[in-house]
C-alpha cells in the first residue's frame, strides 16, 4: 500500500494546523520525525490487568510485539481496552463480552492506526477482540498469551479441569480444606491462561485455525520465551500486512470458518466456541447457523489427548507438534486452500509438520474417541437449538430418559442442591432455568451444576443436566447447555416442573419434554416472567439489545461493521 493511502496519512500525512497537532502531541512521546514519515502505523490492542491474571505477562508480549513492527519499517503504538477476567469478573464476564467489542471496534476505528495486532488470553478477550477489529476490518493479526504450564501437586500433574475434581473431593472429607487450599499456588503456577483445552486454548485454537495467527499460536506455553519471539515475528508480519492490504474479511472466507469448527472437534474444544463463533460470523457478514456445528463436527474424532476429553495438557501438545500437526492429520478434510495471515495458505502452513508423540496427538484412522466435536439437539424443549459436547459426556448418558429436578435460577440452585431432602436421584435429569443471555443476565457458566453431596456420596459421578446457560471449557460431563430459546423470554424450559419425564437422545439430535401440547399450552397462558429487567446502564442495554444464545449472543444492533472510514473531521 503507498504511503499516502494509508489511514494514518489523514492525521499525520497533514501539513497544516491539524497536523501539527496531532503530530506533536505524539511527539511529546518522544517519537522523532521519521516516525511521520509515511511509515505503517501499527496498533497493539492490549488486554493486560492484574485483574486479568491469565493476561498479566501482556505488557512484556507489547514490547515484544513493538520490536518486530519496529524491525519491519512500522510504527508501533499501544492502547488498552476493557480487559475481562474470567476468573474475577462478577456476574459473569460473558455480560461485558460485546461491551468490550464495542470499546475495540471505536478504538481502532477513531485512531490513526493502519494494521492492529490483538493481545488476547483469557476466555472473552479473543472474541471480544476479534468481534470488535472484524468491524472495522483493516489488516489484523492476533497473538494469544499462551497457556500455564501444568501444575504438580502431591506427585500428580493438574490443571484448570481438576478444580471441579478437587471440590467434590472437598464436600465428602476425602482431602481437607487445608490440601484444597494448598493445591491453589500448585495448579497456577506460572503466568498465562488454563493449561487444558479450556475455553482460553480453545480460543487460542479458533483464531489460529481461521487463519488470523501465526502458526503454532494456540499452544507454545506462556513462561516459554517462544511466545516472546512468537510476537516479535507477529509484529514484523503485521507491517508487511499493511502493506498487502490484507484485511480480516480477506482470511474469515466460510471456508475458514467450515475449518475453525472442523479442528475445535478434532481438539475437544469448548462449547462456548459455538457462541462466539457465530458471533464473530455475523460481525464480518459470514452466514453461519448453529446447525453448521453439528455439521462439520460430524465424523470428526477426538485427535488431541489434552484434558477436559483427553488426559494431557496444552503444553503438551505444543511439544508433541502444535496445532498444526493436528492439522495435518486433516488434510484430507479441512480447506488447505484457505489464506492466512502470514499470506501462505492453511496446507501449506502445515506440510512440514511432525508429530513427535502420539500419545497426545492421534491419526484420524486410530482416534483417542471415536465422537468428539458438537452435537446440535433439537425439539419441543429446544426449539432453536442447544449444544452438547459428547468427548466430554458418559457415554451412557446420550441416550437417557428421567424425571426432572427444576431449579428456577442459580440462587434456588444454591439453596436446595445439598438439602438431603431434595428428591432426586442418578437417574434424574437437573434442569437449571434463567441463566441465559437474558436471564442471568449474560448466561453465566453454570450449567454443569456440582451434583448433590448426597449422590456424591454413593459415587454417582456424572448424571444428565439441561440450561440456558453456558459451562467452562475446562468442565465436563452430559450437560445441554445454551438450551434456546431461554426461560427468561418464555421459551419452553421456563415451562418445566419437577417430575416431568425429559428425553435425550443425542445420537438423534433430540431433547424432548414429554408433556402435551395442551398441557405446555396451558402452562404458556399462566407463564409470568420473573427475571427482571436492568432499569439503567449497560445492563439495561444488553438486556435490550442480546440475541438469542443459537444467534451467537451478540447485540442485534452490532451485527455487521461500519468499516475504517471515520464519519467526521472535526478539525
């Protein structure tokens, strides 16, 4: 691209009063005059904040990240944008999702930067980032944080998955809240996101599978200096981005989004990869439905050994080869032929690809699990949909028929779970209403409810549990979760009581409430919305504004971009 075209060239290409000050307010910097000179302009979008522990090594990526532009003829220059941390972040971060795609896509748009690298770790920043440059869409590159290393306690190796492990151990006297409380520095030992294909490495999967990373983005460890030259080899490729004038919708084909869903099946990706995908899809104007999941998850098997479905780590995979040996096993399936961001092609950024142990990644012909990826089901309790993640269920489970034990919020969830005298027992079926994008709101990750104490104690370790909710990429279990659309509107789970027979098949694709039209007629007249609305703020807004979890989640009025163009001068 010539230097007078670039977006930057209308603020410091200038040579009247404007000009002057927008360069030399930069200049008090102490940016020197060649930095004017007609050079890219290369933002770093950074998510760092002790509030975000997964990202708190951001601000060593940044300069790392500003050595390769600056090596490469650019000019870097740092912003920050509202940081979500899942592990703090109170009601949920899922809430400030499009908010902080909102605070991206101005921020890029508003300011003089011609390419964008996006600093994302922990589990909303990638999508977030992404949802927000895709409208705006000028050259962007995005550089992960990278995995924790696996944490070791007692002689084992943990991570994010075990704390569920760890709290049903807790609740029936098997270790103590003295061992519960020392695994916690054992398990986060070392900066960077979840260890496991938690929804963080499921993320950092997604962009590196849609072609928006470098290759082997998804899994080189954060405390590995790799990750530190990783983004400085980013930062050089970003200027020569500019410079081609590759922008996002160039790299997010449906030939690059058919891939991302084939490859989170062969990795055991999280389900909230559903969500935000179809949510980056509708930014960038990819028609993408929830059907497309179940679709091109099919036939696909479990390829990655790394827990929640598998029993390893993401450093682990990242030394048995990376994504992109993962990948090569699927080359006979997935779009080779899909550009990238290095400007190579998918194939080719894999051809040369070695698998070094395959007890962490298998061949497509001997899988670690025959079923793996996202099962859609369908019917009269889920009309538009809900999602289930069958590497991560008991298989015994994906056809199963019980009475319904209903909760009718999180709060009624809470209270009653461990009451010995709930009646509820392994063949049950749990059914947790108003957590949904509406309900909660901001459809918190709630939706693989701990069992009762009192099943625990018989050793019943899994049992089948329905929401309109969401659940951690680190958890596990037969949940249906996204169940659209939710209570909180009216949808048909707002109309189930205890003891109603729920039908799963997922073999077949379906989740049936076995009542009468008539009956679930009469129950719709009598239905009242209890959930209330946010009266101000950006509550008051989402809740206005949010789709349904099988759109994606996002704000209707968000849907698409308004491109680079700034809409005023005000100079």
């Amino acid at each position: 691209m010539e230097p007078e075209k670039l977006r930057s060239a209308s603020w410091f290409g200038r040579k009247d009063k404007d000009g002057f000050i927008y360069r030399a307010w930069m200049k008090n910097q102490g940016a020197p005059p060649d930095m004017f000179d007609g050079r890219p302009v290369i933002g770093i979008c950074n998510t760092w904040s002790e509030l975000t522990p997964c990202n708190g090594h951001f601000r060593e990526l940044a300069e790392a990240v500003k050595k390769g532009v600056l090596e490469a003829g650019g000019f870097p220059v740092e912003f920050p944008v509202m940081s979500l941390g899942e592990t703090l972040i109170k009601p949920t971060a899922m809430l400030y999702r499009n908010l902080v795609s909102m605070d991206v896509e101005e921020s890029i748009r508003a300011n003089p930067v011609d390419g964008v690298v996006l600093l994302c770790g922990c589990d909303k920043t990638t999508p977030s980032l992404v949802m927000g440059a895709c409208s705006v869409n000028i050259p962007t590159l995005v550089i992960s944080g990278g995995p924790m290393l696996k944490g070791h306690w007692k002689g084992k190796d943990i991570g994010t998955s075990d704390i569920w492990r760890f709290d049903a151990a807790h609740k029936l006297g098997q270790i103590t809240t003295e061992e519960f409380m020392e695994s916690e520095a054992c398990m986060a030992r070392t900066q960077g996101h979840c260890a496991v294909m938690g929804t963080a490495s499921t993320m950092a999967v997604m962009v590196e599978a849609l072609g928006l990373s470098l290759p082997n983005n998804a899994s080189i460890p954060a405390a590995d200096a790799r990750r530190k030259v990783f983004s400085q080899l980013s930062g050089r490729r970003i200027v020569e981005m500019v410079k081609e004038d590759l922008t996002m919708s160039k790299i997010l084909t449906r030939k690059a989004f058919e891939n991302a869903i084939m490859v989170n099946a062969a990795i055991g990706g999280s389900t909230n990869f559903v969500i935000h995908l179809l949510a980056i899809a509708g930014r960038i104007g990819v028609d993408l439905n929830i059907e497309d999941f179940d679709k091109y998850s099919q036939g696909i098997p479990l390829l990655a050994n790394i827990q929640p479905s598998g029993d390893n780590y993401m450093e682990d995979l990242y030394y048995s080869g990376g994504l992109p040996a993962v990948i090569k096993e699927m080359k006979s399936i997935i779009h080779n032929d899909a550009i990238t961001v290095n400007g190579k092609m998918m194939g080719d950024n894999c051809a040369a690809a070695e698998v070094y142990d395959r007890n962490i990644i298998s061949t497509m012909q001997e899988p670690f699990k025959p079923e793996s990826g996202i099962l859609v089901v369908k019917g009269n309790l889920a009309p538009d949909g809900a999602v289930l993640k069958p590497s991560a269920a008991t298989p015994a489970l994906l056809k199963h028929s019980g009475k319904a034990v209903v909760f009718e919020n999180i709060e009624d969830y809470h209270a009653r779970i461990d009451d010995p005298a709930l009646d509820i027992d392994a063949t049950s079926i749990m059914v947790l209403k108003n957590v949904g994008p509406k309900g909660y709101p901001g459809m918190a990750e709630v939706g693989n409810m701990t069992l009762p104490k009192k099943l625990l104690e018989q050793g019943v370790t899994d049992m089948v549990r329905i929401s309109d909710g969401r659940m951690s990429g680190t958890g596990f279990g037969t949940t249906v979760l996204h169940v659209s659309p939710e209570a909180a509107v009216g949808g048909p789970l707002a109309l189930v009581k205890n003891g109603d027979i729920i039908s799963l098949d997922a073999h077949e694709r379906t989740l049936q409430l076995e009542v009468s039209e008539e009956e679930l007629a009469v129950r719709k007249a009598a239905w009242k919305q209890t959930e209330t609305m946010q009266t101000r703020g950006y509550v008051h807004l989402y809740q206005t504004h949010v789709e349904q979890a099988h759109l994606g989640a996002d704000m209707d009025f968000l849907k698409g971009g308004s491109g680079s163009k700034v809409s005023r001068d005000s100079h």
